[in-house]
C-alpha cells in the first residue's frame, strides 16, 4: 500500500507535466474509462480535464486505499486500455480506480 505523501508525489508530478492520464473506474454501476490531464487539487480528491473536451472531472479520492501498479497489474491494465503505462491503483469497498501514465505509441 502506497503512503499518501507517495500518492501526491505521483500525482503532483503528473500536474506539473500535464501528462496525459487514463482512468479506468469501476463502480456497482458499471465501468467507465477516459482520458485526461490532471488540473487541480482539493481537499478531497483531483479535478481532470477530459481530452478533446472542456468539460473537467472531480473525483473525490476519500475511502481508497492506494497502490502503485506493479508489472503484472500493469500488464492487465495494457489489455484493457492501450497504449497505458505506469500508474496507481485506488480500492475502496466497492470501487476500483486505476489512474495511469499515457505512452506515447510508435509506429
């Protein structure tokens, strides 16, 4: 399990370098997944920037537990959504939040 001053270094880099991010949620309701840039922080959670869009997201990120993605994880996550790398897994009783590092694809 990630300590939060690790989770905040990883998302105050992703800031800084507006890197583009992939989310992948998982609610009772369904799955959701978008792309985005982080703009914002606030007491609770990050506000993102959907990609192609300018309408944004809060996430409010109180109640997850949080961990960095290892090889295996990360590998799943490449599956489900091309093109992702490194990033940070969020598990709260009835959510799963992967927030994940756009790689630039060569062709």
């Amino acid at each position: 399990m990630l300590k939060l001053s690790d989770v905040l270094t990883h998302l105050l880099e992703w800031h800084d370098r507006q890197t583009p991010l992939r989310i992948l949620l998982s609610t009772p309701d369904g799955k959701f997944a978008f792309d985005c840039t982080l703009v914002r922080f606030f007491d609770t959670g990050i506000s993102l920037q959907l990609a192609g869009d300018s309408d944004s997201v809060d996430l409010n990120l109180t109640g997850y537990d949080f961990e960095a993605l290892d090889q295996e994880t990360e590998e799943q996550a490449h599956e489900e959504l091309s093109g992702s790398g490194r990033g940070i897994k969020a598990n709260s009783s009835d959510r799963t939040l992967l927030i994940l590092e756009m790689v630039a694809v060569s062709s």
